[in-house]
C-alpha cells in the first residue's frame, strides 16, 4: 500500500494496532489510520491554538490503559488522542501540550513524559480528567532538566535517573536518593534495581533497602556514549560497553567478564515483541538472545559493503504467534527463521519468488491480532502479508464430467445444524446432508 492506494506519505518509521483494531501507520508527512478498507489521515492543525498532531513527521504511537493513543513527533512533542471520543486532547490538564518531550514511559497508574531539556511530567487521568505534575529545575524539584530514564520497579517506586543524581517517587512524594552523580543506565530485577553512572559505576539497592550503594565499576567508561546497550538474563546483567561485555550479579555485587558467547563488543540492543534481546555491533551480524536462558543465536544478515554504505544499522524482530521470527533490514530486505526447523528464509525487493517487496530499506515490522505481518518501508510505503496455512478446497456435490448442465454443481444454500452437519442445496433441485468436514455424505433426495 502507498500513497496511491491512501497512505499520506510513502515512508512509514512505526506501525501500531489500537484495542479496537485499528491499523496506525507513522510517516513523514502524518498520521495514518486504516480500518481494512480506507485511510484516514491526520495533519498538524495549521493554527495549533487546540489539541491536535504537534507535527507531520511522526515517529511512534503507543496506548495506555484509559484508550488513549500518544503519539510522539519529530520535534520532541506528543499528541495524545482520544479513541473513545475521536479526537485529540490536553493530557496536561493546564494547556501546557506544546511542551516538549522526548520519551514515554507508561505505567498502569500514570504516564511519564520525559527528555534532555525540560525534566518529566507525569500525567494522571481520573474522573474524566486530565492532571500533571512537572518536575524541572525551574521549579526546585530537580536539579537538572535531563532526564536519562524513568523507569518502574516490582514495588511500585519509580526511578527518575538525570545528569545530577538520582530519584525516587513513592506515596506521590519525589526524593533525591544520590546526588551529583550523572545516571544513564538502569534495570529493574525482582529483588534489585541497579543503575549505572556515566563514569561507568554500577550502583545497586535491594527490595528492603533504604539507599542505594556502589557496588562495582566498569573500566575504561567516559560517558554515556561508551554504554551503548545492556540486557538481563535471569538474575545476571549483561553489561556491553565500547571495547568489552561484562556480567554484573546484583545478589552479590561480583562483576566479571562476559563469556564467549555474550561478548559482543559495541552491541546496541533492540528487544522483540516476546521480551528477547538482539544485539548488533556494526558488523552486519544480529545475535538473538533469549532472555530466560540466555542461549544465543548469531545471524548474518547485512553483507560488509552494505553496512559501510547505510549511517546506521536498523532491525526490527518480530516473534509471531507460528514460533517464526521476522527480521527486518534497512538494506537488505528481511529474513524469516523458522525457530522449530531451524530454516532460515530471505526476502528482497528483486526477488523474482514474489512481489512482497517494493524496497530493500526497511523500517518496522508488527503482527496484527489475525496473525498478519506489517512491514514499513522507506519511500515505498506497507507491505501486508496474510498467511495461509492452507488452501482452499474446492467440492463438488456432483461428479465432475461430461453432462455440462448450466445448474449442475450451483449451490443456493449451505445451512448448518446445531450438530455440525451442512444441508446443500443445489438449483437443480437435489438435496445433500454431509457432516462438517465434507468428508461423509449422510443424505442425498431430489
């Protein structure tokens, strides 16, 4: 599908399904909405005094729990739409939706929008209402505006990391846990949260513990930049840096190098729709890593002479509802791998199997509730694929032969009986009864 058949614009970055079924579609020129049959576009109000999309190059959209669609841009600003009342809204409760944000977190409570400039807003809908709270180094609740990451623990806290320290919001109260240091990572495990600086310290507090400690330290760590992806594996945290990857075990505050196969020096880290890990290093290789076991799966997807060529790698993995993992490349069309044959597929624009592809440069991927496969490109617009497990039988109540009678074979009507079993009428007159499989003929009068 591309703009001839409804898209606004033919470069589509994110695709969403909303509870009621509807198809999101995020481009560069609007947010597109399909039913199965038509678009309906939306655009940036040209006077934007109201509520509606802050800008046409629209990156993500996600839904929370009230059935509100938020929808982030390419100016760091999130509109945020109504689904029950089709239209777009002040999630500010004060009109103060023109703020920038960068990030979103959703919990089941709130909503915490966030970013490297005006600090974070956690947003509460109640009583048909919207209300917010800011929390900035304007108004004395922060001591900077950037923000790292927000993130909820098992018990409920929720930890907002900045450039000057960490923070803690329990029982509607905001409270400095550790000052000065600058917190760039975090992950949350059942008995810990462990968080690292971006001087590469790992610091760690326990479920029934008061402060958080310092607990072991990264070499050859200068910033952020040098901490490009982490994942956690059971109880143990995989740490990957510029140069090396470490496991870090929270219970003990050991840190130690990564084994063999988890090192995987640079290793950026995406996570697919079932909460596995893929890491990529530049290389053109995707390693998939499962995160109850830990077990790895290395696949080469991006020969060396295309990686050089693109500014950065870009995958999307999706695992669908047949146990089959869906790989997309920005270069090099995508790849299926069949998790219980082991057989692995690949699909591009020139293949001459099918017409799946218009472009090799692809953006996004989604299964849909049917089991249907969504795929955004860049300037060609959706693919949609349906699978078919099997095709359709076609069944003749009458033999197939010689007599060409106009009304042979020309079925008026197929009732169903609460059994199971098919009436088949047909215009020439006979009646046939088979059960609901077709394969046994129980009746059959003229």
């Amino acid at each position: 599908m591309t703009t001839s058949n409804g898209l606004s614009n033919n470069t589509v970055r994110h695709i969403y399904q909303d509870s009621k079924g509807f198809i999101w579609f995020s481009t560069l020129n609007g947010l597109n909405r399909y039913d199965g049959n038509t678009f309906r576009t939306f655009l940036p109000d040209s006077i934007g005094e109201l509520p509606s999309l802050a800008d046409g190059r629209v990156k993500s959209v996600c839904e929370d729990n009230h059935g509100f669609l938020w929808i982030s841009t390419s100016i760091d600003r999130f509109s945020c739409y109504d689904l029950k009342r089709d239209c777009f809204v002040d999630y500010t409760g004060c009109e103060a939706f023109k703020e920038q944000y960068a990030y979103i977190t959703l919990l089941s409570d709130a909503v915490w929008l966030w970013g490297r400039g005006k600090g974070c807003r956690r947003v509460c809908y109640k009583n048909d209402r919207f209300y917010s709270d800011v929390f900035c180094l304007e108004n004395g609740t922060l001591d900077t505006n950037t923000v790292s990451f927000i993130e909820q623990d098992s018990l409920g806290r929720v930890w907002i990391g900045t450039q000057e320290g960490l923070y803690v919001w329990q029982n509607r109260v905001l409270k400095k846990m550790v000052s000065s240091h600058s917190f760039v990572r975090i992950h949350c495990f059942s008995e810990y949260v462990c968080f690292i600086t971006a001087k590469g310290e790992i610091w760690c507090i326990g479920k029934d513990e008061q402060r958080a400690t310092k607990k072991a330290e990264l070499p050859n760590v200068c910033s952020g930049y040098d901490l490009p992806g982490n994942a956690a594996i059971g109880n143990q945290w995989l740490i990957f840096t510029g140069d090396a990857s470490f496991v870090f075990l929270p219970a003990t505050g050991e840190l130690s190098r990564a084994p063999a196969s988890w090192n995987i020096p640079g290793a950026e880290i995406i996570t697919d729709n079932c909460g596995n890990y893929c890491a990529y290093n530049k290389t053109g290789h995707l390693y998939y890593i499962q995160a109850k076991t830990g077990e790895v799966m290395s696949f080469r997807l991006m020969p060396e002479e295309k990686v050089q060529l693109i500014d950065k790698e870009r995958y999307h993995v999706v695992r669908d509802s047949r146990g089959i993992l869906w790989i997309s490349t920005y270069g090099n069309g995508f790849y299926t791998y069949d998790l219980h044959t082991g057989h692995l597929s690949h699909f591009k624009a020139d293949d001459t199997r099918s017409s799946v592809l218009l472009s090799d440069e692809l953006l996004y991927m989604m299964e849909d509730r049917s089991g249907s496969i969504w795929i955004g490109a860049d300037h060609t617009g959706v693919s949609h694929l349906k699978m078919v497990d099997k095709i359709s039988d076609l069944f003749y109540p009458e033999p197939q032969g010689e007599d060409k009678s106009l009304y042979k074979n020309n079925v008026r009507t197929l009732p169903s009986l609460s059994d199971g079993d098919i009436y088949m009428a047909t215009r020439n007159g006979k009646v046939y009864l088979y059960d609901s499989t077709f394969s046994q003929k129980k009746y059959e009068k003229e």
